[in-house]
C-alpha cells in the first residue's frame, strides 16, 4: 500500500518556469545559469509558501545539471534524480532553527573545504536562516566571503531583519513577493484537475484568498477540504469544511451593523456559534471585509485593485455608502481589539458579543473614536440630505439662556402680499430671563419621542416660546410641528408648566409662524373645540 503524499509536496515545482507568481526572480536565475555569472551565495527572503525553498532546491539541481535547458534543469540526468530523491550527499538541506549554535556552523564549515563526490558543486541550503545566533553568524561570515569554487551556499528566511547586515552585504538578495489570488486560484485549479478533484471557481477563489499570498497554505487547504466532502467542491462546503462564516454571512452581519439592529446582529451571531464557526476566523473575515469598505470609502475606484478578495466591488461600493469613513476606522480598532485578547480570554463567545454589540451602538462608548464615528455618521447624513430638523429626534446639550425678547423684530407684510408671513407679537419685556429655557427643558422630561424633540432649549429649536402678558405663544417652525404640538394633553401640560413657573394663569395658543393668519385661527377654534370636548374625544399621543 502505497502511502498518501501531500498535495503541496507531491505538486512542488521542479523548474524554474513551474513556479508561480515570482517571474522576476526565476528569469533572473535562469539568466545567470545560461551565461555562467552565478553568485557564491543567495539570500531568498519573503513570507511563507511563496516558493524560496523550492527555487533553492530548483537552483541546487540547475548547477549541477549535465544537460541544462534553457535556465532549467532536466530533472532526467544522474545529478538531478539524486538530488531529487535526496541521496545526493554534496547537496545538503540545513534547518537552521535546531543547528543554530556555533558549534554546528563550524562543523558545517570545516566539511565544506572537501571537494564534491558525486556532482559539480556542493550546495548548503540553510533554511530559517535568522535563527542563527550571532556567533554562529560569526563563524559562518569568513566561508561565505571568500568560498572554494565549488561551493554555493543559499539562504532562506521569512524575517530578513532578523540577519545581520555583514550576511546581506556578502549575498544576492532576492525577495519573493507574495502569490497573487490569480496565480493562486489557477494552480489550485490545475491541481484538482490532476487530481480529479471536482473543485468550483467560487472554491478556488476562496481558497486562494485564505492561501494570503502562500501557494503551500492554497494548496493544504484544498487538501484539507478535498479530503473532507465527496461531490463537487463549491464555497459553501469549503466554508463548512474550514468552520468559517462567509462573506455573504459577514455582510449581511455589517448590514445589520449599519442599521444599527443589535438584536438581529446577536441573532445571527449565535446561529454562527451554534454551527462550530470558529469565532477568530469569524471576527478576522469581518475585519477583511471591513477593511475593503474603509477602502472603496476612502480611495474609491482607484482602490479596487486593494481588495482582499472577501466582496466584490460593487458589493463593497453598496455597502461602504452605508458608513462613514469614521465608523470604519472604529470599527477596524474595535474587532482588531478583540482579536488581540482572544489569546488570553477566559471566554471569547462573550468578547465576540461585546465586541459586536459596540460596533451596533457606538454610542456605548465615550471615547474619542466612537465619539468621532457619530459624528462623521451624522455629517454624511446630512450632506445626502437624508436627514432633516423635523424629522429627527435632537438632542443638544442646553445652550446659552436665549431671551424672548432678543428675538429678531419682524416686518409686516408688504400691503397686497398674501403670503407674507404674520406679524407675530412683540415678547414682554417683563418676561423673566431664561424663562423658555427652563420651560422648555422641565416639558421635554414629561414627553416621549418625536414630540420631546420639538422642546429642545435651544434658540433654532422647532418650538419657541413668546410671553405676552396673560398669553404664552408657541411659535412652531412649520405645519407639521403645529399639529404635533397642538394636541390637548401637550397644551395642557405646557399650560401647566407656565402657570406654576409664573405663578399666575396663562393661556397658551399654538401657531405656525410661516403661515397666514387666517390659518392659525382655524387651528385655535379647532384646538379650542378639543379642550371643550376632552370627555369624548380620544386622542392618542
């Protein structure tokens, strides 16, 4: 019985042209190899699985191919098969992270003096090469300098600040960028054909994205999922299979953040907890995709190409109108927040609802961020015009005692102009001082919303308040505060504040101050009829 290989093992490149997504490191290799102009040592560097092993090992086998082709090796020649089969005993494959003392350096040091046996040069390829301690970096310095002629050391790292500037100024440096979706997504689809592995775009593409970059995560993830389900391999059991949610899932969860729907967002959140979906997987999609919408926010078309892949452009575009650019930004900190304690967390279902819950209702919080996120929120709405004074409930810190009678005089209507607005009574000079202020706030206790928005104690508020002797004049921004403000149990009750206030009866009278005269007399009969037949009319509030 033959044993099962993996698919990154069983699929790592053979030559140059096989590696994906670093065309300008291998046409470079290839040059050097075709004309003869190799270094004495190579430094590879760049992040996990994006093929500096596999060029090293590609490299190792070119030097000392009998029959070169074009820059690759033929794999087919004595040298190449026991290279491949790792029986050749002049190319060597050293993991740095358990050789890393000074002891084993010189070991390696005084071997590599002796001449090959088996092929042209012999190769030392140092894997991990920063976890070497700085002795060892020592005594490795004087051989890679100046080395015998048929010897070639290569140098691979993921964390190139961590070797010591005297090895990278005696080496050739190369970085591997990191594989593009692309390139990811097209391997992986080569793969499951060779494989009769019935794999969907849309799993490639998700597969590719959760690879960030590595061709060796790709393809143990396409392991991973292969092995698990029978059928065709779509999105769906992909995201079963690895316990993720999904970027549909995440933005339908972001939708529910912006309409800042807590219930419906704990909601799904535990439907989510209830399949097994891993809770930090969950939270890292969810920072994905809002990171995509901070982009599109910010950057607009020209950001396209920054997308991680998680929402399609015009999904992001649809959704990012929905927020601010604060809000994102507050909302990035907060999940990267949670993330950053899951670590150490006695319990992460509870982080995770407490983390959800903030990003529904930033007003939970004082700090500046979620400050600054209402505001920016309330600002877009504004510009878009989705929001207006009359319609929304404000809530505005008390300002500045603004008396009566500072108000504005206004001019009387212009002789045959109808439409002019009326002339409103002049305030009594008697009136004490703040007195609408106080009114105003000692109202707005006893009402609920939209009505208690009305009483706000500011001077653009859309009810002022005239004193005017015995009469108190509730002058209304337009038609529709009117007839909000003019039902019976407000009258009264403001009726009521005035008379305690003032000590004395005061009548009070609702009016448009926008509208003709003949108008507001019509609405005081009816206001008027109401008060007299309170018995047996019912009005709801």
């Amino acid at each position: 019985m033959s044993t099962y290989q993996a698919l990154y093992r069983k699929y790592r490149p053979q030559t140059f042209d096989d590696v994906s997504g670093q065309m300008a490191v291998t046409q470079t290799l290839k040059t050097q190899l075709q004309t003869g102009h190799l270094s004495h040592a190579y430094l590879f560097t760049g992040s996990r699985g994006t093929g500096k092993t596999s060029c090293a090992k590609i490299l190792a086998k070119a030097v000392n191919c009998e029959n070169l082709q074009g820059g690759n090796p033929c794999n087919c020649c004595a040298a190449c098969r026991a290279i491949d089969s790792g029986s050749c005993m002049d190319v060597l494959e050293i993991d740095a992270a358990s050789n890393n003392g000074v002891d084993n350096v010189r070991d390696l040091r005084d071997d590599a003096i002796y001449t090959p046996s088996q092929v042209k040069m012999r190769v030392y390829i140092i894997d991990e090469v920063h976890m070497l301690s700085i002795s060892a970096f020592n005594a490795l310095l004087k051989i890679i300098e100046e080395p015998p002629e048929h010897l070639l050391f290569i140098l691979a790292t993921t964390e190139l600040h961590k070797v010591p500037a005297t090895i990278l100024s005696r080496c050739q440096r190369f970085s591997f960028r990191r594989i593009s979706q692309e390139d990811i997504a097209a391997r992986l689809q080569y793969v499951a054909y060779q494989e009769n592995i019935d794999l969907d775009e849309s799993a490639a593409r998700v597969l590719a994205r959760l690879a960030d970059g590595g061709m060796r995560d790709g393809l143990s993830l396409l392991d991973q999922c292969a092995s698990a389900t029978t059928g065709e391999l779509n999105a769906q059991r992909v995201y079963a299979c690895l316990g993720i949610a999904g970027e549909q899932t995440c933005a339908e969860m972001l939708g529910y953040i912006a309409d800042r729907n807590s219930a419906k967002a704990l909601e799904l959140f535990n439907r989510l907890y209830a399949q097994g979906k891993d809770l930090s997987a969950m939270l890292d999609e969810l920072a994905c995709l809002t990171r995509d919408l901070m982009i599109v926010k910010i950057a607009g078309n020209s950001g396209i190409t920054m997308l991680s892949g998680v929402s399609t452009e015009g999904e992001a575009g649809e959704l990012a109108k929905r927020f601010s650019s604060g809000e994102l930004v507050r909302m990035m900190n907060e999940i990267q927040q949670t993330l950053a304690t899951f670590s150490r967390s006695s319990s992460r279902r509870v982080d995770a609802e407490l983390c959800i819950l903030s990003l529904c209702q930033p007003e939970l919080s004082l700090d500046p961020q979620s400050l600054n996120a209402r505001l920016t929120r309330l600002e877009d709405q504004i510009k878009s015009g989705s929001i207006t004074v009359s319609a929304v409930n404000v809530v505005a810190a008390p300002a500045e005692p603004v008396e009566a009678a500072q108000e504005e005089e206004e001019l009387p209507p212009a002789p045959g102009d109808e439409d002019a607005p009326p002339v409103m009574e002049e305030a009594d000079e008697s009136a004490p001082v703040g007195f609408w202020t106080e009114i105003a706030t000692s109202v707005r206790r006893e009402l609920k919303p939209p009505v208690s928005g009305f009483f706000a104690p500011t001077a653009n508020a859309p009810v002022q308040g005239v004193l005017k002797g015995g009469k108190l004049v509730l002058r209304c921004a337009n038609g529709f505060t009117q007839e909000m403000v003019s039902k019976p149990n407000i009258v009264e009750l403001v009726q009521r504040k005035v008379s305690a206030y003032l000590g004395r009866p005061v009548q009070v009278t609702v009016v448009d101050k926008n509208a003709k005269p003949e108008d507001n007399g019509k609405m005081e009969q009816l206001l008027s009829f109401g008060r007299a037949h309170s018995d047996i009319i019912k009005i709801k509030e």
